[in-house]
C-alpha cells in the first residue's frame, strides 16, 4: 500500500477550506500553535496537519481543535 489517499476532490477542497477557517481563526485570536495543541491534547504537528486539511489527520483531532 502506498499510503496516498484517495478521496472526491470536493472532499478535499472542503478539508482544505475547514483547515484554512481554522489557521485563520486562530491567527485572529492570536493563539499560538503552541497553545492551541495544548489546549486540544495533541501535538503542533498534528495541529499542522489539521491546518493544512490533511486527511491523514484524525476526526479527533477536528474536533478537539474546534471544541
């Protein structure tokens, strides 16, 4: 398996969007990166992927940093 995952392209500019709202409500509240992986247990790099609507990132992960 070559870990590339496959999904519509209507679903992947929709998690791109989803990550691009979330970068930019961040940097409006001036959260650090930092900061918010705290606050959602995880990791900055895990709150990178987020932001970059990586699919490889779980919908925990979604959901912590919007809750």
């Amino acid at each position: 398996m070559s870990g590339v995952i496959h999904l519509p392209i209507p679903v992947m500019r929709a998690m791109k969007k989803l990550g691009s709202d979330i970068n930019s409500a961040r940097r409006r509240r001036r959260v650090s990166m930092a900061l918010m992986a705290e606050r959602a247990g995880c990791s900055r790099f895990t709150i990178s992927k987020v932001e970059k609507g990586d699919p490889t990132a779980s919908m925990a992960a979604y959901a912590s940093v919007l809750f």
